[in-house]
C-alpha cells in the first residue's frame, strides 16, 4: 500500500523580523483529514507559521507544498485559485460590519464564483453554512447583533461556504467564555467529520487542543520541537514540554 500523500508540507521554514528568529528550520507534514494542532506560548510564532502557508506573508527561506503546489512559485492568480480552497479563520473574525449576515457569506462567492453561478446557488450555499453552525436565524442581523460566539460562528460559516479543502483556525476560541469555547470546539469537529477537511488550529487553549487534536505539534524556539497526540504529550517528562500541562 502507497504512504499516504501529505497534503500540506513545510520544509525548514525561517523567517526572522530583524534579530528575532521566530521560524528556525521549521519543518512539518499534514496528512488529508487530520487536525493538527499548533501549540506555542505568544509570540512563538503560531501565526506566522499559518500565514507563510498561504502566502500572506514570505518566509526568509523553505518550502511550502500545499494541495501539491509549491506555495513560493505561484504567481497572484494562482495564488488566488488556491486559496479558494483553504478557508481561514482569522482570530478576530473578520466579519465586515456595515454588511449583513448574508452579506458577509456571499462575499467570498462573489470573488471566487462566476455571476451565473451567484444567481443559481449562492441562496442554498448561504443557507447551507448558516445551518451548519446552527444560525440560520441570524441571516439577515448585522454583526453588531451577534454575540462574540456568534460572530465566530458565522466567520466560521464564510469559511465554509467555498467548501475548502483545508481549514486554518488561528485561536478560534480567544475571547470566549469556556461553555461558548467548548461549543466552537465542537463545531471544529462537526466541520472534521461532515467535510473531511483537514486543518491547522492554532491554540494555547489546553481544553480545545484537547477536544479537537488529532495530533499536536509544539512550536518551541522557532522548532518542530515534539509532535504527538494530546495524550502522550501529557505523558512527556520534558520541562519545556511540561509547563503547557501543569
């Protein structure tokens, strides 16, 4: 039987902002379905990591594969293309407020879908997101409405309606009371088994690494320090391993 195909590759990444060295020969691997998890202090480098994956921002050196396209060769368009299917969750949501519900979900078709394809299903698919994360009651509320979970929610369900094949969340749960948190934890599993979507979470919160790990890798010293599941980590005598869990 063949090994199964990444479908994300990050091969020693480094990028530095001037004298600090947040990526140092970063190196890692995301099989199709799994959610992995990123876990680091602030400032590790968590968000850096997810942003050289789609290009937002260059690394000093290294090679990125996702979908098997190298990230670095790719012009605007093809960047573009590919980032229809990798869907980001952006820790502050996002969310445009002068734009209803309906509004913000249809804004992504409207960049990625041709003006037939709007016309024909943009409805259902709005519909279709907006009850995957149990809001469709809010489709026509502005964001200013919406509670901090709520506003997650639906910033999750933009994310949804291109039907990415990868899923970045960068601490989808910050800011939100621990009922709400686990609630999103939740979903990010739901949004696992429903799609089939693979993701990259970046998380210090020990209770949603807990619940939607598949594996975990802790980013420490710029490094691919250790990776493992949840459950060995925990396991793990390491001091620099250990301060995460005690």
């Amino acid at each position: 039987m063949e090994p199964i195909k990444p479908i994300i590759e990050v091969k020693h990444l480094n990028k530095s902002f001037g004298s600090n060295h947040v990526l140092r020969d970063f190196s890692m691997s995301v099989t199709p379905g799994e959610n992995l998890v990123i876990l680091g202090k602030s400032g590790s480098g968590k968000s850096v990591l997810i942003k050289c994956i789609i290009n937002l921002m260059p690394p000093d050196s290294g090679e990125i594969i996702v979908l098997g396209q190298d990230v670095g060769e790719l012009d605007q368009d093809q960047m573009d293309l590919l980032r229809a299917d990798v869907g980001f969750l952006f820790q502050s949501n996002a969310l445009y407020d002068s734009m209803t519900v309906r509004q913000n979900l249809e804004f992504p078709l409207r960049r990625h879908w041709s003006k037939q394809e709007r016309a024909l299903h943009a409805e259902s698919a709005v519909l279709e997101a907006l009850e995957d994360v149990g809001l469709s009651h809010t489709i026509n509320m502005m964001p200013a409405e919406l509670s901090g979970g709520m506003r997650k929610r639906i910033a999750l369900a933009r994310t949804l309606i291109l039907k990415p094949k990868i899923i970045l969340y960068d601490e989808p749960t910050t800011g939100l009371d621990p009922i709400t948190a686990r609630e999103i934890s939740e979903l990010i599993l739901q949004v696992q088994e429903k799609y089939q979507a693979t993701a990259i979470i970046i998380s210090h919160d020990m209770n949603c690494i807990r619940m939607t790990s598949d594996r975990v890798i802790m980013l420490i010293d710029g490094k691919n320090y250790i990776s493992d599941t949840y459950e060995n980590l925990q396991l793990v005598s390491d001091p620099k391993v250990r301060e995460f869990f005690d």
